[in-house]
C-alpha cells in the first residue's frame, strides 16, 4: 500500500488521500506513520482494532439470532476457544463458523439498510469473504504485532466515522483508541452498521477532489 501512495503522489505531484475499513484503517495507520508527507487525509470507516474481538462480537451476535442446533453449537464452540486462547488457529476457525452460517454478512449491515445489503448480495454472492492464505498471514501478523495508540507522525485531517449499528465493534473503545494515535481527528456516528461505504451515499464519507 506504501508503494501505491507513493506512487500516487509521485505521478500527479500531489498528496494522496486514503479511504480504509474496518482492518484496513490498521494498515491506513502505517502508510500514515512512514509516508507522512505523502498524504492528504485519512477517512475511516467503522476502523477496528483488535480482529479477534471484531470476530467474537460479530459473532455473539450472531448466535444471539440463531436457534439451537449444530450450527449454533459449533459457533458457540469457537467463540468460547477465541475468548480463552486467541491464537491463530482459534481466530481462523472463528471466523470459518462465521462465514459458515447463511446469510451471515447481514449482520455487518444496518437493519435499515435491507434494500442495501441486498443489492450488495447481488453483486457479491455468498462465498469466501478472502482467499485463506492472505486472510491467515493477516491474522498471525496481526496477533503477534498488536496495534499500539502512540500518535502518529500524520497532521493532516483525519475523520474517523463509526456505524451507530456496527455490531461487531466496541465503539468507545474504537473511539478512544483513535483518538489518541490521531488526536485531531474528528468523530462522526452516522446511521449505519459495519459496512458503512455501502450503505452511506459517497458524498457522506469519500474525500472532496480538488
């Protein structure tokens, strides 16, 4: 992502602006410590900070709304192994049990934006949310490297937007976190769930152009 931006900048002589979500804002945060300059603005939406605990709300969530059955006990089952030993393999089999229930990615989404969530059904039909060994390199890097809440090296503006209906975030804890790695950043809870660039219209959340 650092070459990209760094690209960027140098074909059109100006500083790149970068929309994240969810994990992506974590890696947002990287560009913007070692490419400081480079930047314009950081826009974040629904910007998580543990992958671990994003899953194992989302996934309380889910079982909250499942009756008992096979289904429900294995989700249950990897909830509980996540919760007491967080390490790679109980994370990826959490996820697994999520992706593995019908019509699991409804809940990421606002229960006012059922039009939304399904044309975005339509294009995107049920399946694999990310190849597997991409999505388990990221969540091993992720465990054994924590983020951290010192500020960053980036100055310019930084909006973080938070989905008032986003179940699978802590949202004062994501808010408090940050808020100290960009202590000028503003905060914006908008009417929305996880997937807040699909539900949102552009003008809401995408940089102006100049």
């Amino acid at each position: 992502l650092a070459a990209v931006v760094e690209q960027m900048a140098a074909t059109t002589g100006r500083p790149v602006s970068i929309v994240a979500h969810s994990y992506g804002a974590l890696l947002a945060r990287e560009v913007a410590d070692s490419l400081p300059g480079q930047l314009r603005e950081l826009v974040l939406l629904g910007p998580g900070i543990s992958l671990c605990d994003q899953l194992l709300r989302a996934g309380r969530h889910l079982l909250g709304q499942r009756p008992a059955g096979e289904e429900s006990t294995q989700l249950s089952a990897a909830i509980a192994s996540a919760s007491a030993h967080p390490s790679a393999d109980a994370v990826l089999a959490l996820a697994g049990a999520i992706t593995s229930l019908a019509g699991w990615r409804g809940a990421y989404f606002s229960a006012d934006s059922v039009s939304v969530y399904q044309r975005y059904l339509e294009v995107l039909p049920e399946g694999p949310v990310a190849d597997s060994p991409t999505f388990a390199a990221g969540v091993g890097e992720h465990l054994a490297s924590p983020p951290d809440d010192r500020a960053s090296r980036f100055q310019g503006p930084v909006r973080v937007l938070v989905g008032r209906d986003d179940v699978s975030l802590d949202a004062l804890a994501v808010v408090q976190f940050w808020q100290r790695v960009f202590p000028q950043a503003g905060v914006e809870f908008v009417s929305a769930g996880h997937m807040i660039q699909f539900e949102l219209p552009p003008e809401l959340w995408m940089p102006a152009s100049d």
